[in-house]
C-alpha cells in the first residue's frame, strides 16, 4: 500500500474515532481505554507520517494527502489565532516599508465585542448548569472558550490585516479570510459610493463591514480569487470599506495616474 493512501486511511480512522468520542462525553460517559488508547495511538502515527512526507516531498507531498477544504480550514483558524498575537503586540500584517494601509474594523468592533461578551455570559450559564456532569462540563467549558477566542480573533484579523496601496497593486482584505491583490493596471475606476445593501451576482467581490461598503472598483478584467473552501471566481468589481474612503480614493487615484503617465521604456538602438 501507498504511504499516501495509508495516511488518508489513518485520517479518515481517526475522524470515525474522533466522533465516537465525541458521542461518548455528549452522553456524559467516559470512554473505554481502549478506543481513548485508538485515537492517540492513530493520531501520533498521522502526525509522524505527515512529518516525514513533509521532509521528503514539501508542502507538494503534504496537499497530495490532505484534502483542500482541510488545509483551508485550518490555515484560516491558524491565522485568525495568530492575528490575536499580532493584535497585542500592535503589528499588522503585510504592510511593506513606503505602503499605505487603510483599515476598516471600527465599523464591526461594537458587533464583535457585544457577541465576545453574550459568549462569556453564556459559557457561565452552562459552567453553572453541568456542574454536576463533570466530563460534559470540560468539553462545553473547552467549545465556550474556543468560541470566544475565535470571535476576538477575528476582530483582531480585521485590525491587523488592513487593505494595502502600494507602488503597483491594491491588496483588498476582510479578516483572515478574504486576501485579494489587485494590479494597479487591471483597475479601470475608483469611485465613492455608500452601499448597505448586497445582493451576491457574479462577478462582484462584496467586502462590507458592518453591512456597509464605502468604495466601488471597477477593474478593466477579471481577476481571479477563491472563496473559503477554494472555489474560483472571477471577479470584475469589487466592493469594499475603509474607516477613510475619501483618502483611499485619492491615494489610488494618485497611484493610478502615476503608473498610467510614467514614461516607457526607451527602445533599444537598431540592429
């Protein structure tokens, strides 16, 4: 057998073991050494297995065996944890020497932090109601802090990841999951327009906060972006918000005008 194949069997074990667990602490029981013994015991041998295909074919051999939604999944939730480092240590992300940032995350912050704290309240709720059911009150405790580290990371992705203008491309971004770059040259108009109404067609990349977009591009030809799960799209206007849109207006305008009146290059001397 394959070493790819026998690590998506492992995997594919290992969820079915994970699952029986599960049932098994939702049911407020302890499951049988044996099957606590199986889910370790497949999981370090995936883990070592995936370390060695890593050190012998790279991050090809790695996506040759982990599934695509997987590995979006989980790059997501590593940088959405990863943005709650970057949000204490005030330090954005992709933000070269001589670019402009632009953020957008004071528009949804209220909203993120009222739902952080409705979490709170309510993981004391169950804290208080599964007292008595030790096991089940351990794994919603683990599920309520999970949550709640999710909603600040996400907040914290908004702020660290702010849209970015640089010397040729405008990089479009709405937490840690939407990160599209732009050449200056495929972007045909900037244009002010509120919006707080958005209905999905093909075509329109819809970057709203708080239910609002603030700026309309409109690009000369399609650029291509992938959705969550990685799908593909080709996008032809983007919608998007910013705390300043007047000022990401006129820098892009500003940006736009250079790149279309620099001087060509001088052509070489005949042959």
């Amino acid at each position: 057998m394959r070493p790819r194949t026998l690590l998506r069997g492992l995997a594919y074990a290992a969820l079915a073991a994970e699952l029986t667990v599960t049932c098994y602490l939702l049911a407020g029981r302890r499951p049988p050494p044996a099957i606590e013994a199986a889910v370790v015991a497949v999981l370090v041998v995936e883990l070592c297995g995936l370390a060695v295909l890593y050190r012998r074919g790279g991050r090809a051999a790695v996506r040759e065996v982990v599934p695509a939604g997987v590995r979006r999944i989980a790059g997501h939730e590593l940088r959405v944890f990863t943005s709650l480092g970057r949000w204490v240590a005030r330090r954005r992300h992709g933000v070269p020497a001589g670019a402009s940032a632009f953020p957008y995350a004071r528009g949804q912050a209220v909203m993120m932090y009222s739902f952080a704290f409705v979490c709170v309240v309510e993981s004391f709720g169950m804290w208080a109601l599964l007292r008595n059911w030790p096991t089940l009150h351990h794994v919603v405790l683990f599920l309520d802090v999970y949550t709640v580290l999710m909603v600040l990371g996400l907040h914290a992705a908004s702020v660290t990841r702010p849209h970015v203008v640089t010397a040729d491309a405008l990089r479009v971004r709405r937490a840690a999951h939407v990160d599209l770059r732009i050449p200056l040259e495929r972007i045909a108009s900037v244009r002010r327009e509120n919006k707080y109404t958005h209905t999905p067609r093909e075509g329109e990349l819809n970057l709203d906060i708080g239910a609002q977009t603030s700026i309309v591009l409109e690009l000369t030809g399609p650029v291509r972006h992938f959705t969550f799960l990685g799908r593909p799209q080709e996008i032809r206007l983007v919608r998007l918000h910013a705390e300043e849109p007047d000022r990401l207006a006129r820098t892009l305008d500003q940006r736009l005008r250079q790149a279309r009146t620099a001087p060509s290059p001088s052509p070489g001397r005949p042959a």
